[in-house]
C-alpha cells in the first residue's frame, strides 16, 4: 500500500477535531500526516483558512462545526451536523462528537456511564452556571439568563456576564459541575446545529438548560434536559427550572435520565462509522476517490490567482492550468457521468 499523506489548511482542523488526523494515521498504517500542503493528497479544511485552495489538485475534506451547509463544489467530501444523504461523499457527525468529553460519555462497549445522582444533587453549591465566549450576546439568551438571575444567581464564568471580575474560569467541566443546571446556548438557533455545549453540560453532571437547535430532541433524550423550543415562551421555561430546582426528586430523576434514550452511544455516533467512512477515500488510488468535477477545481484555482495575482502576466499560468484540467478527457468523462 502506498503511503497517503494528509494534511490540515485551516487552524479549525487543527485546534478542534485535531485527533481526527491522528486516529486516521492509527487505523490505517499507511497514513502519514505532513505539514508541507503541496505534498498532501488529502486536505482537510473548514471556513477558517484559505491556503488548502492553492492546492485544488488533492483531495478535500471539508469540516463543518459552524451554522453552515458543507460546500460540495469545493469539496470531495465532507463530515458535518446536518442532516444530508449524499452517497460516499457525506458523513453526518456533529461537532460534538469529536469532544473528548462526549467519548468520556461512554465505556469501551458503547454503553452510557451511569450517574450518582443523589451524590451529584448534593455536590451542587451553584444554582446555574453558564460559560460564553461570545461576549455581544442579545436577544433570547440574555433574557433567558435575566428570567433566571431573578430566581437566584447564575454564575458567569466566561466573558460574557462575567460573575468574576472579568476572570475566567480555568476548567470549564469543573466549574459547570459546580452548579444544578447549565445555561447551554448555541449562536443561532437552525436546525441540526448542535455543537459542544450541551454535551460539556451533560459531562460535568448537570442539566443543561439549552437554547438551539430546535429538532436536538432527534439525538438527545429530552427526558435529560430542558429544551427551549418545546416551550410557549421563555417564561415557562424559568418556571420549569424554578420547579426542578425546589423538586429533589424530580431534579433527580431527570439528573439520573441516560444522555440517549437506548442508554448506549447512536450508532451514527460511534467510531466505527467514522473509520468506514474514510476507509476507501484512503484505499484508492487518489484519481478514484476524487468527486468534484474538474471544473470546480479549475476555478478555485483561477479565483485563487485572480484575487492575489495583481498583474496578468502572473494570472496566466493559473489560467493555462485551469484551462487544461478543464478541457482534459478526464473532465469531459466526469462531466458526462454527471449528466447521466
């Protein structure tokens, strides 16, 4: 077997899923990371970084974590939240699940770990917690926050509404299992936009309170959480955590619920899915693991020289390289399949 060697263009790759690179290199020996990207066959991208385009020839792997649909006109494939059947090309696995705290969810088998819930109710020395990042946050989230402040403080241990002086906190799983519940909100509320938050909720032993997505109930068990969206208003919503919080049994009881309702890890989720996804896209040779149309690839090669290329002169090798690849035979075939 030849070796593939894999590569990241943009700093989302490589801070976030960065494993993902690395358990590529575990399953298949014949993987080998590089940081030199004209050596790459494979590029993994997302929307924060542009080098990756340079180099339309390998290829590309887009991650989504973000509010955003995956772009198949410049990507060969793509890993995303979104609920998308799109043959060998799209894998659905939502941001969350390249969290070390959503594996930390799991035994070996795939089985939940249990929860201590009377140990855990009687750990807790904070109402509500809440960590944002995003320090211009308006609208439904603050008034949710304000709606819950009025019944008892809600420590703020991020930039936004910082309850410490501006400090924030160090670990975020040990303070969020310092309070009953956990304020879990997302960006944007869209449809299968689900990220970190509500998982970091569920690791650290507590409620998550979580505003978002409006379908999360389709992954999670809405008997373990409290889901905005399947309240009249976000006043019922305080009052549903004022009656868990003066209710032992019932917090309890929702504490105790399993994350999924089979009590095991989805089998979409598992490891296993993700391994089979990538199993032939590093198996084949490059010129048949390949999806988008070579014109696709011709332009991200012409943009790429139009907009950083000031003279003529220096656009027309781009332009000669993107006129070959689009009138090469291999084109007019993949063009042709399309078509049929």
């Amino acid at each position: 077997m030849r070796t593939v060697w894999i590569a990241s263009g943009d700093r989302f790759v490589t801070d976030a899923p960065g494993s993902l690179m690395r358990r590529l290199t575990e399953w298949f020996p014949w993987v080998r990371v590089t940081q030199d990207l004209g050596k790459a066959d494979i590029l993994f991208h997302s929307f924060f970084g542009e080098a990756w385009r340079r180099y339309p020839n390998a290829i590309a792997v887009e991650l989504v974590g973000e509010n955003v649909a995956p772009d198949f006109n410049q990507a060969d494939y793509a890993i995303s939240g979104v609920r998308l059947e799109y043959g060998d090309r799209h894998l659905r696995r939502p941001f969350f699940c390249f969290q070390p705290e959503f594996r930390g969810l799991f035994a070996e088998d795939g089985a939940l770990l249990p929860v201590d819930a009377h140990a855990e109710a009687a750990s807790k020395t904070r109402f509500c917690t809440v960590v944002v990042s995003n320090a211009n946050r308006d609208g439904a989230v603050t008034r949710l926050f304000d709606l819950l402040s009025a019944h008892k403080p809600v420590a703020s241990g991020g930039k936004w509404r910082n309850s410490f002086g501006g400090r924030r906190v160090g670990d975020k799983l040990a303070f969020l299992r310092t309070g009953k519940f956990t304020l879990a909100c997302e960006n944007s509320a869209f449809p299968d936009y689900v990220t970190e938050k509500i998982v970091h909720a569920f690791a650290a032993h507590t409620i998550p309170i979580y505003w978002g997505a409006p379908n999360v109930a389709e992954d999670f068990n809405p008997e373990a959480f409290i889901d905005c969206s399947r309240f009249p208003s976000l006043e019922a919503v305080a009052e549903e955590v004022r009656r868990l919080d003066s209710d032992p049994a019932a917090y309890e009881a929702m504490l105790e619920a399993p994350v999924f309702r089979e009590g095991r890890c989805p089998e979409a989720f598992r490891e296993e899915r993700l391994r089979a996804f990538f199993e032939p896209i590093v198996s084949r040779p490059p010129e048949e693991s390949r999806r988008r149309c070579r014109q696709a690839r011709a332009e991200i090669l012409w943009e790429r020289a139009r907009v950083s290329a000031p003279l003529v002169s220096q656009r027309l090798p781009a332009l000669g390289h993107a006129l070959r690849l689009i009138c090469s035979k291999r084109y007019r075939s993949a063009c042709r399949k399309v078509g049929d």
